[in-house]
C-alpha cells in the first residue's frame, strides 16, 4: 500500500459570516427605533399629565378624529370639538370692585372738616390754609400738603421740614391716628431735574415722605397703621399740563377705606368703584 493510500485527506470550508452574517446589523436598528419611540411616548404621557388643555384636546380627537381634520388647530393647541370634554373645567371666579359702605365715606368726610377746623384755630397754621387740599376720592380721605416756590413745608431741594410742618403734621397724626383706616405716604416732585450729583428727584420724593412718617408715628399715628411709604418723583403730576408748576411738589397722606388696596406702589386703581372727588378744602 502506498503512502497516498494510508491518509484520508478531508477538506473543511468554513462559511464566511456565521451568526453575524445571518442576522446582519438590522436589529441595532429596528432596538433603536424602538427605544426612540419608547422616549417619544413617555415624553408624550407626561405632557398631557401636566397639562389639562392638552388632556382636553386628546380626549376630543379620540372621541370625534375627524374633528381634528376639520380644524385648524393641532393637538396641543387645542381641538373645537362640539362635544364637551367629559371633566369639567373650574371656573375662575371675576373679582367684583367692592365699594366702599356709605357710613364710611361719610365718616371720612365729616373727620375732614373737623381737621379743617382744627387747623384753622390755629394761628401759626393760617399761612398752609390755601395749600392744604383735602378731598374725599375713591381711594379714602386724601390729605395734600402743596409746596410753594420759596418752600413751605421743606426747605428748597431738601427733606428737612420746617418747624410750622412739623406742628401741622403733629395735629394731623393726633387726628387720623383715632382712625381704624390704614394710612400710606406718598412724596411727589416736579420734572425740575435735581442738580445734586448721585441724588435725584426720586430720593428727593422717597425721603420727603419718609421725613412725614416719622413725624406722624411720633406723634399718634398706631403701630402698624402706616403701610406704604411711597416716593413718585415726576411721575404723577399734579398739574401735568405744566410740569414744573410748584403745585406739583407735595406730600399726600392718604386714609384709606378699609375696602380699598393701596398698601403697595405696585397699586395704581383702587378696587373701588370711583367715587366723584369732593374737595374739603383748597382750590387747586
């Protein structure tokens, strides 16, 4: 027997690609998809949790789809559908402007004349008398002091009140301070630019208020009555016409009806019906 003879040559082939070449990277794919869908939905779900017009929107398209066709709007921006959604939406609601009760008003009114009676009795007052302004408007009993061109409550471009202001206010404070009405400050300018450096018309304003309401809480005014202090600058005129008139330098002290809202600069409109201001005193 030969040497050829004694071995059995077998040949093996091995197939290229085995698992990998079956299946391919297709899989990655299609678990890719998947995973991104997965995310879109769970991104999806947590939109409509937390957000009640969508909500709405979704349960309208599954109820009527062709409603959403019909309209012009998308999901999330909301469905006109005719039928309701099934969970009813609360309603907000509207804030009704309360007046003030008629006796108040007329308590406030009828303290006004008894203050201007109390300054007029005064001899040392008798100069304030044309530039005090006392008036009834929506707010409360609003009390003006208007400066005049030489400056008669402050010095000129100062928040020093002079010595006769100090008595006027003492009187004020000994009035108003029997009152259960809450009282705010304001302090008002012209639109004269003020010529100190780093100083302006609005520290001017804010501290001329402020100089008012320490005279008032030293002198009758409870704690805690006083609850805004407020400096306007040239933002209010007084006379906006002529916006550097004198008329607009002034301090107001406002007593306010108990139903209005003026404890904040943030409050411009009282929530009070307007009431037709009454001038108690002053002709400006």
């Amino acid at each position: 027997m030969s040497d050829a003879e004694k071995y059995t040559i077998i040949k093996k082939v091995k197939k290229r690609g085995g698992h990998e070449a079956h299946h391919g990277g297709a899989w990655k794919v299609a678990y890719a998809d998947f995973v991104t869908a997965m995310m879109a939905l769970f991104i999806v779900l947590w939109i409509i949790a937390n957000n009640v017009t969508i909500r709405a929107s979704v349960a309208d398209y599954f109820r009527d789809p062709g409603a959403m066709h019909k309209s012009a709007s998308g999901v999330l921006e909301g469905v006109n559908s005719s039928k309701p959604f099934s969970e009813p939406r609360p309603a907000v609601p509207a804030i009704q402007p309360k007046r003030p009760e008629q006796s108040e008003v007329e308590q406030l009114r009828e303290e006004g004349e008894k203050l201007i009676k109390a300054i007029a009795a005064l001899p040392d007052l008798a100069k304030f008398k044309d530039q005090i302004q006392i008036t009834i408007t929506s707010e409360g009993l609003r009390i003006e002091l208007i400066e005049q061109s030489e400056g008669l409550f402050f010095d000129i471009g100062s928040s020093r009140l002079k010595a006769d202001a100090v008595k006027l206010l003492k009187l004020i404070a000994a009035r108003i301070g029997t009152f259960p009405n809450d009282v705010v400050i304001e302090g008002h300018t012209d639109s004269r630019p003020y010529t100190r450096p780093g100083y302006n018309n609005w520290d001017l304003s804010s501290d001329r208020a402020n100089s008012a309401r320490r005279v008032l809480e030293e002198n009758g005014i409870r704690d805690h009555q006083i609850t805004g202090v407020n400096g306007y600058a040239d933002r209010r005129l007084k006379n906006p016409e002529k916006p550097n008139d004198f008329s607009n330098r002034r301090v107001t002290i406002l007593v306010a009806f108990s139903t209005s809202v003026t404890a904040g600069p943030q409050t411009i409109a009282p929530a009070v019906v307007p009431l037709i201001p009454k001038p108690l005193l002053g002709n400006s």
